[in-house]
C-alpha cells in the first residue's frame, strides 16, 4: 500500500497561503505592492479589529480587465514576468503571482476593478478561495480590494493571531515602510474609523518621514547623497541624539523595496562608531539604487532579504555616504593640551590599578599636601633618574606617594616590611595583615559602591564556628574557597584572588545582574514593588515597538511596569515602574 499522496488543491493552497500571509500585516503589505506595481498615485488602506475582521485596499493604478480577474487569484498567474530572463532583473515589488491566491484561500474576498478606457468595472467574489460570481458594475477607474474574516476557516491559523491592538500596529509598521519607500505616492492609512497618517505624494522623502515618524525625528536628521560605482546612496540619517537602544529605526530601501539589510547596517553603524557610544544604534532612511541585475530579491518568502552580487561594493557606498554626512554636518571641537604642571593626584588618579593595602586608613590627622611633580620629574622617577641631576638616587631615598580625595597618604616604604613579603608557598597573598585575618565567601562585608569606597583598616569578624561539623554531602558549599579583594581599577574593575586564579568582577555588571535578579523574582509575586508616577513619563516609541510592548503586556506589567499608549504622540506615558530602577534607567528599559 502506498503512503505518498498527492495532497489536493485546497489543502496544498492552505500550505503555501502559510508562507506568504501569516498575519494580517502580510495581507496588507502585498496588496499594497500590487497597487503601487499598478502605477497608483494615490492609496488608501483600511483595517478594523486588527485587520482580522476588514481589511481595505484602494487604489488608483490601472485596473485589471474583467476577463482577467479569475485568473489573478490563481497561484503563479501574475502580468509582471513572462521569461526565465526576467528573474534576472527583476524592477517590480511583486513577481511570483502568489500574494492574491493565498489570500484568497484564507478570507471572504471580494475585487472590485476598472481600466481607464473601459465604461465598467467587474467584481470578483471568492469565499476561502472558491470563485462566487464575476458581475459587471459600476465603480471608478482603479482597483479596491476587500478582505473579510481572514482565517476564519483556518482555526489552527488564527488562534495564532494576537490582539488586535498588537496586529494594528504590526500593519501600522509595514504601511509606513511602504509609505517611506514610494513618497511619490500618496498613502492614506485608517484603523477602526480613525486617520493615522496620511503623506503628501510630492516625491519629497523628507516630507514622507514628517508624516510617518513625526516632527521631532524629522527635525535632527542629516541629508546623505552619495554616487560610486553606478550605487547611490540616499536619503537621511539621525544626528547622535536620535540614537536608540535597537535597530527599529534603521530603514533601508533597495530600489525602492524595504529590507533587513545586515551589510549596510555594518556599514552604517561603523560610520557611527566615534559619533554614539557602542551600544546604542543609529536611526536612518537610506535608499539604495542600483542596477536590478546586481541583487537578488528572490531569497525569502516575504521578500524581506536580498543577496548582493558585491557585498564589498555596498558596504562602501553606504560607509561613505553616511561619513561624508557626519563629517559635513557634524562639527567637532578643536582639542588643545595645556602644559600643565602634573600633580600626584592626577597620577594617582590615572593610576591603572588600586591596591588595597594603598587604601588603609592607619594614619591620624588630615593628609599631608602633596607636593607637584612634573612631567621630567615623572619621567626620571621611571627611568631610574631624577630629573636635573647626575646620578639616579638610590631605592632607599624613594618614597612614592600617592593619595587620592578620599584617602590618607600612604608611604609604602613605612609599610611593615614583614607584611609585604611573598607568603609562604601554597597560601593566598593577604594585604590586611600578616595573614591572621582571612576573608572568605562567609565573611567579607558588604560594599555598596555608590557611595565611598573607603575601606576600613579593622579585622574583619571572623563567622562564629558551627557546633557541629557540616558533611559535605549536606551542603555543596562545605569547603568554601578562600579569596581576597586585592583592589580595584577606573572606578569600575574589583580583582579578587580566589585559589590559584584572579577574578576580575566589573561592579556595574554585577549590580544590573542583582537587579534582574531581583526582577525575575518580582515576576512571581502577584504583587511586584513599584514606583508610581506622579506625572507620567512619555517614552518613544516606534510602531514595532509599540507592537511587542502590548504583545508582552502581561509579562512586562508582572516586573512592576504600567504604561499606556499614546497612537497620535508615539509614545507611551509610562504610570509606574519597578522600584529597583531609576527613572531614566526605567524609561530605557522599557524599549529594550
């Protein structure tokens, strides 16, 4: 008995219709390619419920002839390519005659359309991709497209979905891609009965990012044109301050097409690399233009990746394009060194590493004033010559001191020399004493490093011996192994010896872990702790961001956040957050 089958032609629809529309974004975005492949100057698209329940597309373009309108629900029946060659240069947004078949199958449709030189129009009616009638009616030059209950025959498709607030702004994101990619035409966009934004049409890209991503992005973005080697690079990029903490306003075009372009987002961020620190990210809208023959938009079922012919060749186009920006519209102050007698607490200060037997308080009364020191005195000391004199003094007769603002001068030579020796083989190096006091995981103090970093020259206690030995097989922390806190370095670094090895903990690190920490806890108490606002606090945001903020509402509200949307401000007026953070560090984190 045979196993393999040929599946039928609903089933097999099904399928592919699952490669193309998974959302309703996906819905919208073909159509809308098809009215802009048409020719239109002016478009409107509509959407109720997240688009699940209505979705409208009307354009202006040419219109498909009546005989016709059967044929374009059908898979691979398309007007764009007619010849294996054509895939080599492919100009238009559409090409695989797939996009109005899968969504046919999945949706009550109905296609409305007329050409110019006709009197009448046609209507096509499918219902889950079976055709209803094909009427002849009255309607104006153009085509409009209706979608209704979209998935509703494919339950296991639309439990997926997810509500409508989130599936609003994922299609609010992919018109506005298409509305900066073509701002030569006109692009209307309506959720539930209320205008979101509307461009001008007049071909100007500035004016398209007014309307799309509003006035206070448009007003900080710097004008980039550059030509090389037949690629042009156009378009916009933010000036620093519109950094962000992702990629979601990086936008790129090729020939008029947007894509997830990871060489020219290299190549921007390199551009960027002295301008904004390395983990924030430059915003833009760039388009590319080049010969269609050169890349390949035929790689990825939504058609959101392409391959190039010369990766080298774009990375380049686009580094260059984006310096030359920077460098013109971006002025740098002169940086002038003033000769400057040097002080031992600016070596002190620039000092690499901080020993902590350098920051024991075992002195009485204020810090003796340090005395200056040039640049040839320093350079004297560390070439074994003092400068202005014959011969280099002796070790003796060298007595470094270093002091800082917050502790005492310390003379290493007065140091116990016993207390400087190398330890006997196998034991751990201890500064505080002559290894009578020991700091272990159990006892060292707790450090909070906001506030000074004065450590105090007393024995740390030592934990009271517990009564009873404790097996090893009770606690897997039974022999805990020995360290000490050798010192620290920039402010930032903390070095620990433990056993045969040095640990180097950066302190900022180690406080952003305690409070995640802290976070993943508070997200298994019903009640987690919050700051409340007073006044909110407005938080940009783009329309993907939006999207993932109310798409994971109910895990971000159990760490202590509350927010609400604001459409017409993009942004979100942040009510409370979680008490660990700060407010600006709160306001970041909410868009990461």
């Amino acid at each position: 008995m045979s196993h393999i089958i040929i599946l039928d032609s609903y089933v097999a629809n099904l399928i592919a219709a699952g490669e193309v529309v998974d959302r309703p974004a996906s819905a919208i975005k073909e159509m809308l390619e098809n009215s802009i492949d048409a020719g239109a100057t002016s478009i409107t698209a509509e959407i109720k419920n997240g688009g699940t329940t209505f979705m409208r597309i009307t354009d202006n373009g040419s219109g498909i002839e009546s005989a016709d309108l059967p044929l374009a629900i059908k898979r691979h029946a398309t007007s764009k390519i007619r010849t294996e060659a054509d895939l080599n240069s492919i100009a238009t947004l559409g090409f695989r005659g797939e996009a109005l078949a899968a969504i046919a199958s999945v949706s009550k449709l109905r296609i409305m359309s007329k050409v110019r030189e006709n009197k009448f129009g046609a209507q096509l009616t499918v219902d889950n991709g079976d055709i209803i009638s094909v009427d002849t009616i009255g309607c104006p030059d153009g085509t409009t497209i209706i979608c209704e209950e979209l998935f509703a025959a494919v339950p296991a498709r639309r439990k997926f979905l997810k509500s409508d607030r989130a599936e609003t702004a994922a299609a609010a994101a992919v018109v506005e891609k298409i509305a900066l990619s073509h701002p030569e035409v006109s692009i209307k966009f309506i959720t539930d009965g209320t205008l979101r934004f509307q461009t001008a049409g007049d071909g100007r890209l500035y004016d398209a990012i007014y309307a799309v991503l509003g006035r206070d992005f448009a007003k900080k973005l710097i004008p980039v044109d550059y030509t090389t080697a037949g690629i042009t690079v156009s378009g916009f990029v933010g000036d620093p301050s519109t950094s962000r903490g992702n990629r979601n306003l990086q936008n790129f075009f090729i020939n008029g097409r947007y894509v997830k372009c990871r060489t020219a987002a290299a190549a921007l961020e390199n551009a960027f690399d002295s301008y904004i620190p390395h983990e924030r990210f430059p915003s833009c809208v760039l388009m590319i233009k080049m010969m269609p023959a050169f890349v390949d938009v035929n790689v990825h079922p939504a058609k959101l990746e392409v391959k190039f012919s010369d990766d080298r060749a774009i990375f380049d186009a686009v580094f260059c394009a984006v310096k030359n920006a920077l460098i013109r519209d971006i002025d740098r102050p002169e940086l002038k060194f003033a000769a400057t007698a040097k002080t031992a607490d600016d070596v002190r200060a620039r000092n690499a590493f901080v020993p902590v037997y350098d920051r024991l308080n075992d002195t009485d009364g204020d810090p003796k004033p340090t005395e200056k020191i040039s640049l040839e005195e320093l350079e004297g000391v560390f070439s074994g010559k003092a400068a202005g004199t014959a011969d280099a003094p002796s070790p003796a007769a060298l007595k470094s001191e270093i002091k800082t603002d917050e502790y005492k001068t310390v003379t290493i030579s007065s140091l116990d020399s016993e207390r400087l020796a190398a330890p006997p083989a196998g034991q751990p190096l201890d500064f505080l004493s002559g290894g009578e006091n020991i700091v272990t995981s159990a006892s060292i103090p707790h450090i909070d490093y906001k506030a000074s970093e004065k450590v105090s020259s007393e024995p740390v206690p030592q934990p009271a011996a517990p009564s009873e030995p404790i097996k090893a097989e009770e606690s897997p922390l039974a022999t805990p192994p020995f360290y000490r806190i050798l010192g620290t370095a920039f402010n930032c670094y903390i070095f620990v010896e433990l056993s045969d090895r040095v640990l180097v903990v950066d302190q900022h690190a180690a406080h952003e872990r305690i409070i995640f920490e802290t976070m993943k806890e508070n997200m298994r108490s019903s009640d987690p702790p919050s700051q409340i606002m007073l006044l909110p606090i407005p938080v940009p945001l783009t329309t993907e961001e939006a999207a993932a903020l109310e798409a994971n509402k109910a895990e971000i509200m159990s760490i202590g956040f509350s927010w609400k949307i604001d459409t017409a401000a993009r942004c979100a007026d942040m009510l409370s957050y979680p008490a660990q953070l700060e407010s600006e560090a709160a306001a970041a984190q909410i868009v990461k």
